[in-house]
C-alpha cells in the first residue's frame, strides 16, 4: 500500500483532489482535519473512522461478554439442576449459609 500525504493551502482544494482519490481508492484515503464540507468525504475523515472503529471494538467486546455470560448461565442452570435431583448434601453445603447464631441454635436443636 502506498502511503502518500498531500499538503494544500486551502481546504476545498485539499477536498478536490481528495475526491478524486476517493473515486480511484474508495478504502484508501484518510482525511485529516475536520474543516471538510464535503460530503464525498465524511466516512475519510479520521475522528470518525476512529469514532467507527472504537464502536466496532466495543460491539464486538459487549458481544464476546455476553457469549460467556450466557454460557455461565447454562454452567449455573446445569449444576442447579444436578443440585436438585442428586436429594444429598454434604454437611458444608447446609452449614455454609449460616452464620455463627444460626448454627448454634440448629447444633442446639440436635441435642
């Protein structure tokens, strides 16, 4: 790819050749400086193609999240399930919600 930077002293000129190049390179051009009215060149303008692709990112970020959370869910729903038919607990499991009252007072209740 050929990387080329093109100074002019007026920004119409700068969007007149840039058109241009837009016509010949459709996904090669960028545009820097946001002084453009040319609407040829709004998606070559570099804040919004840094603005599209942190959007890319981020969508792409809040998807894969939601991929494991969905799969957390179903790791949770499956031991839940387990945990329903298997009808035994160990003794941890039913002293673990406890707090020290509770405890004695279900130790209390044994005697």
């Amino acid at each position: 790819m050929l990387h080329t930077s093109v100074l002019t002293y007026k920004n119409h000129a700068l969007d007149e050749f840039l058109k241009e190049m837009v016509r010949l390179y459709p996904k090669g051009v960028v545009r820097v400086g946001g002084r453009s009215n040319e609407p040829a060149l709004e998606g070559c303008n570099l804040t919004e193609l840094r603005k599209q692709h942190k959007s890319v990112t981020l969508s792409k970020r809040i998807g894969e999240l939601q991929t494991e959370q969905k799969k957390v869910q179903q790791k949770l729903q499956k031991a839940l399930q387990k945990l329903a038919t298997a009808r035994i607990f160990s003794i941890e499991c039913i002293i673990h919600g406890f707090d020290e009252e509770k405890l004695d007072k279900l130790i209390r209740g044994c005697n």
